[in-house]
C-alpha cells in the first residue's frame, strides 16, 4: 500500500490491503508445514526401506488432499450402507409381527 493510497483514498482499503497480507502469510504457512509433512513421509519412506527386512513402504501416488476426500467418500459411503442395512432389519422385522 503506498503513501498515497494509504493518506488519501478509502480507509477501507487500509482494511482490505490488511486482510490480504494475513491471508497471504496463512497460506504461506500452510505451504511450508505441508512441504513439511512431504518431506517426513520421503525420509521416512527412505529410511524405512532402506533399513527394513519386512515389507517395503512406498510414498503415495496421490497427493493427500486426493487421499483424504478418497476416505472421507468411503467412510460416508459405509455409514450409509450402515443405515440402510439398520433399517432393512427394521422393515424385517416389522413385516415379521
């Protein structure tokens, strides 16, 4: 923001050049602490192999926010089977008496 926008325009876009820089850092942040935690799963994946005589780790094919939405589906999917099979045995049930 320069001098002059900061002196003689809006103040509300003191506000938004605000907003803007924090949001900025978050994600540079998040960005950093993700790079973070790909770095982990590489040494980890590395070390791993290279001093195990058992299975053999692999890094994922897939990015985690893919493998999380994967899992976060499945896991609805099965609650959802969960109920229907609920309510079948219900339904049984009640046609029983």
């Amino acid at each position: 923001m320069s001098q002059d926008e900061f002196w003689k325009k809006d103040p509300d876009l003191f506000w938004a050049y605000r907003f803007s820089y924090f949001n900025k850092r978050k994600e540079e942040d998040y960005n950093a602490w993700n790079q973070g935690r790909y770095m982990l799963h590489a040494l980890t994946v590395a070390l791993s192999n290279a001093f195990s005589k058992n299975k053999k780790l692999e890094y994922p094919s897939v990015p985690y926010w893919e493998q999380s939405k994967e899992q976060h589906v499945s896991s609805l999917q099965e609650r959802l089977l969960q109920r229907v099979q609920q309510v079948q045995e219900v339904m049984r049930s009640k046609n029983e008496e």
